[in-house]
C-alpha cells in the first residue's frame, strides 16, 4: 500500500479541492431550493435578496395549512413502505430459486423480467385506469402498491439474484443436510447472509416508490394521493410562486434525501448489479 | 430430485405477475390500436366507447406514421436518452475516480455528491426550469443580468472603457423553446442520474486489485496508463450496467418532458403518446405499439450486452 500512496501535488491539495467543488456544485440546486423555501414569494425573485434575505417560516405553515401535507405525506409513507415489502417478498424467494436452482432458461427469464420495465407506461395508461375503475380500486392504497411493487419488481429480483450468486452454494447446502425447509433455508440462512444486498435493494425500492409520479398521479384523485400528486398540483404558473413552491418541494423531497444520507454506506456497499467479482 | 422443484417455484408468483401485468394491459392496447376510439365526439358518438364495430384495421398506424411529430420524436427519445448515457458515464467514471482515494471531508463529499439521486423527478424538473433556468427569475437570469451590469460599469471606465464596449450584451436562452427543451431536459437528468453512475462505479472501484496497481507502478506506469489499462477495463461491466439500468429509465422519461415543454417544445414518444391519449385513444394506442417496439429494439441491444456476462 506504501507505494500507491505516492504523495504528488494534485494529491494532497487538487484533489480534495476538486472533489468538494463538485460535491458542492452537485448539492448546490437542492441548498437553493431550501433556501428559497425560507423566502416569501415576493423575496424569492428579487436577486439583492439572493443569499441575504429575512427567512420566514411562512411558505410551511401555509403548506400544512392549506393543502393537508401530512395526509399525502402519510399516503407516501404507506404505499412506498408496503411496496417495498411487497416487492422484497415477492423477490426474495424468486431471486433464491434463480441464484441457487439455476435452469436453462433462468437467464432468459431475468432479462423478460427486464425488459417489460422498458413497456412505456403511456402505452397502458388507458387500460390501466379502464381496468382499475373496472375492478373499483381506482385511487386506493391497495391499487397504488401493487403497481409500485410491479414496477420495482424486475429491478429488485435482478439486484438480489446478482448479490445471492455471490454467496458459496455449499452454504445452503449445508442446511438442507441439517434437514433445514426451503424456507427455513432462505429465513435462517440466506437473509441474515445477503443482508447487505437485501437492505441496498429494500433502499432503492423504496427510494423509486417514493419518487414515482407516473401512475401515482394518474391512477389517485384523493384518498390514495402521495406527495408527488401534491408536487404536481403546485406546479404553478413559472416565477409566481418560488417561495410556496420550493417550501412544498422540500418537504416532499426532504425525507427521502435525509433517508439517502442516512443509509448511503448501504448503498455504496450494495448496488453492485454483479459488477464486482 | 424432487427436493428442487419446490425451490424452483418458488419464482413463479413472480413470473406470474410480472407477466399478467404485462399481458393484459399490452393486449388491451393492441386492440384498441386496430379500433376507432375516441374520448369526446360530437359528430360520431358512437366512436366514444370501445367496441369491435369501430374496427378500423391499420388505420390508426396510418394516421401515427403520417402525423409530423411522430419521427420528431423518436429522434428526441434517442436524442436525450445517448445524450444522458454518455454525459453520466463519463462524469461518473471522472468523480468515482477522483474521490476514490481518501481525503479530508471525504464522507461528507459524497453525501452532497448523491444527494440529487433521491430526489423525486418532477421536484427535479420544477426546481430547474424554474428556479435555475428561467432566463428572467431563474439563476440564469440574475447571473446574466449581473455581468451585463458588471459590463456597463467597465463601459464607463476611462480608457479601458473602450474595449468593454466592443463587448457584446449577453441575453439569456429561454429553455422552454423547441430548440432548447431537450437541453433543459438533459441537464437536470444528468444531474439527478449521475450520482447514481458514481455510486456504482465506487463500490466497482473498491474491488480493484491493488497489488496490481503496485506492480504497475513498479514497472514505471504513469497515472494516465494505469487509468487506462487497469481501471478503465476493471470499469466495463459496471458501465455496461449503468448504461442499461439508464436506458430503461430514460427511454419512458415523462414528468421531465412534460414540465419543461408543456407541449410547446421537444417532445418524445411517451410524452406524444400522452398527448394522443387526451383524446384520441386508438392512436395513442397504436403510438404505444410502436414505442414497445422501439423499447424492444433497444432491450435486445443491451440485454444482449449485460446478458453475457450476467451469468458467469
């Protein structure tokens, strides 16, 4: 290791120097949308008031005010969590059978599942919303889930099919001798072994839950309504508004970014896709 | 072995779903594809609902082929999606290497680096077109106003005065115009994805073999040489990776589209499927056959690229 620590000049001093001009240029538009949120609207567009403003709590308080933020940041809370349940569930046990029983046909398999991510949702919208008004689950917790979960589903299975691969077969194996369940193996054995893959994946899901506002916009009036319906009801005329709207954007946002923060270590460790061997 | 089969069934609830969620919508769509279908008609009522006697054959493929903005937009779709693909990579190779080695505030670098990953994509459209490109109220805006200000007063300097006056007046682009949608929409994508980009070629970074690297520099290899033999082909799969988890994304790119057009501007298949869709279902449909197409086209490209090297 001594000798890739070469000390150079752009070592000790460009590099750090650059990586935070970046780390800082990246952050940047989100610090600004969080500082805006603390001006009033007649602040937000005046340039002398760009960085040096009086803040003001008010954009918040009208936000809870008027357009009930807790009732759509709980519908997102509810969808996005038992979607991501839903998904590991489902996924878990079918990323098990290709990584441990592989058949001929498991590649082909993974890569359908793939490729029906690339059906564009525009295409179905129609039939979706027919079909769901048919069956009288338009606008429903329930019918909000089970689209999350389908479209995070390939995704998922692909990710924790890449990180099972990785583990020895001769540890699950193991635990069939012992006279372990099929699913025993997978509660016992191999759960607590991929943990790492497995909470990268419930973190990416949850993160593609939270953010969707394809078919959580047009599939809700109301009751089921997460917070990108009240992001896409804000959309106000351009300028009028940059105090209320980036008030509104931050708290839709803020959770999932402080969640991020929170488990990046998760993420980096995790988000392999099968691209380290 | 029957002890294998309960374990192999264990993927079908999966399979099963994935493949209902596709089949019914997607045979849906296929038939109102081939049938006269419209949401409001004064002059032919009956055409509002969707029955086998408002058959109309390939009509409505017809109609999609001949309509000016269909090939505009598929150029658009490809247009923006190569466009993110090449910007994200490149940045994200470039920043993964350059924050691979430890430093001081490396944590927190990283921290502000992924942030825009998680944000939600229409907060991402709003925030840019609105608070950072609009050429009035937008951050472009207040900094072009501020240098043409900057440049009067140098006009009024003795002397050099002169020269500042050659200078042009700068006037800020309108990212709204046809021209210029699908650069707003780039922009803010690039943005949001290539965090994403870096986090997986950091954790690809990780497992790079260092007594490799050891040896190289023995053997007098230079930064650049090292870059280029060792973890540029160490980088393949990751970046064949994060090629093909992005075209899935951007093929279907829509809030963005939506946001920064309204209509007026650059449009791709998704979004003119959309527009379609307001009224004309049948050739929104039939759009929707040909964008499945296209996805397939590109999903037999990529896949086959990943594929490959997915079960070794």
């Amino acid at each position: 290791m001594a000798i890739v620590a070469q000390t150079s000049r752009f070592g000790t001093y460009g590099r750090p120097t650059l990586a935070w001009v970046i780390g800082l240029l990246f952050f940047f538009p989100i610090f600004y949308m969080v500082l805006t949120s603390f001006k009033t609207d007649a602040d937000a567009v005046k340039p002398e008031f760009l960085f040096f403003f009086t803040p003001t709590l008010e954009n918040y308080t009208n936000m809870t005010a008027n357009y009930d933020y807790w009732h759509f940041a709980r519908n997102s809370v509810i969808t996005a969590v038992s979607a991501t349940a839903f998904t590991l569930f489902v996924g878990i046990p079918a990323a098990y059978a290709m990584a441990f029983n592989p058949t001929r046909r498991t590649k082909d398999i993974l890569m359908w599942m793939l490729s029906t991510k690339m059906l564009p949702a525009a295409a179905v919208l129609y039939p979706m919303i027919f079909l769901a008004k048919g069956i009288g689950l338009y606008d429903t917790h329930i019918l909000i889930i089970t689209v999350l979960c389908l479209i995070n589903l390939p995704i998922a299975i692909w990710m924790l099919f890449t990180y099972f691969k990785e583990i020895p077969k001769d540890i699950i194996e193991a635990g069939k001798m012992d006279g372990v369940s099929t699913f025993g193996e997978i509660k016992e054995i191999l759960v607590p072994l991929a943990w790492g893959g497995i909470a990268a994946t419930a973190l990416l899901v949850f993160i593609f839950c939270w953010n969707e506002a394809y078919w959580t916009v047009r599939l809700t009036t109301l009751d089921a309504a997460t917070l990108s319906k009240l992001i896409e009801g804000n959309r106000a005329p351009e300028g009028l508004f940059f105090g209320r709207l980036s008030a509104v954007s931050t708290a839709a946002v803020g959770p999932i970014v402080v969640l991020g923060w929170f488990c990046q270590k998760q993420l980096v460790q995790g988000l392999t896709f099968g691209a380290v061997k | 072995m029957s002890d294998r089969k309960l374990p192999r069934l264990l993927q079908t609830p999966a399979v099963l779903m994935l493949l209902v969620w596709m089949l019914i919508p997607l045979g849906m769509t296929l038939y109102f594809s081939f049938i006269r279908y419209v949401l409001n008609s004064l002059r032919h009522p009956e055409w509002t609902s969707p029955v086998p006697s408002n058959w109309r054959g390939f009509g409505n493929y017809e109609f999609v082929l001949k309509s000016k903005d269909f090939l505009l937009a598929i150029q658009n779709s490809l247009f923006i999606v190569c466009s993110i693909l090449f910007l994200t990579v490149i940045l994200g190779v470039l920043i993964a290497v350059l924050i691979n080695k430890t430093f001081p505030g490396q944590g927190i670098v990283r921290v502000l680096l992924i942030s825009p990953f998680f944000v939600m994509p229409a907060v991402n459209a709003v925030l840019w077109i609105n608070m950072i490109l609009d050429p009035v109220l937008g951050l472009q805006g207040i900094a072009v106003g501020g240098i043409n200000d900057m440049l009067d007063g140098l006009r009024e300097m003795p002397l050099l005065g002169g020269f500042f006056s050659l200078w042009p007046e700068f006037s800020p682009i309108s990212f709204r115009a046809t021209q210029t949608s699908s650069i707003a929409v780039i922009m803010m994508v690039t943005w949001q994805w290539t965090p994403f980009a870096v986090l997986i070629f950091m954790t690809s970074l990780q497992s790079e073999d260092m007594q490799q690297k050891e040896a190289a520099i023995l053997d007098g290899a230079g930064p650049w040489s090292m870059f280029r033999f060792l973890t540029l082909p160490h980088l393949g799969r990751p970046i064949a990776i994060v090629v093909m988890i992005q075209a899935i994304f951007h093929l279907s790119l829509y809030a963005e589209i939506e946001i920064v057009s309204r209509g007026n501007g650059n449009k791709n298949l998704p979004y003119l499927i959309g527009e379609f869709a307001n009224n004309n279902i049948g050739a929104a449909s039939a759009t929707g056959i040909f964008a499945v197409i296209l996805a397939n086209i590109v999903a037999i490209f990529l896949l086959r690229m990943v594929g490959k090297t997915l079960m070794e």
